[in-house]
C-alpha cells in the first residue's frame, strides 16, 4: 500500500484546477469553489466554510495540505 509520505498531496491554497479536479469526488465546480475561498488556515475550513460534503472531505483529506 502507498503510504502518505509518498504521496503528492495538493496544496489547497496553491493549487490550480486541474490538480484540484483530479481529487476523488472534486470536480470543476468544486475546484473553483476551493480556489475562490482562499486562503485557508487549515484543510477543515473546507468544511467550515461548507465547501465540500463530509462525505467529499473524508474522500480527500489524505491528498491534501494547505
């Protein structure tokens, strides 16, 4: 199995759309949503800030960083 230290995780606050898309569960319109809340403080305010669903944040929170 990969382990977390050797995956790229994609910078929320740095990232561009198409790295943002290619996360499970993000599209588009997810993408631009992440992208036009910037900045962030810590990867939670995606759900503070009700970005992405529970259900999408449990998807994604091992693939990303701020």
């Amino acid at each position: 199995p990969i382990s977390n230290s050797s995956l790229h995780l994609i910078s929320i606050n740095d990232a561009g759309m198409d790295e943002l898309d290619s996360l499970p569960g993000i599209g588009s319109v997810s993408a631009q949503k992440i992208i036009d809340n910037r900045p962030y403080s810590a990867i939670e305010n995606l759900l503070e800030k009700k970005i992405v669903s529970n259900s999408t944040f449990e998807k994604i929170h091992e693939f990303i960083s701020l």
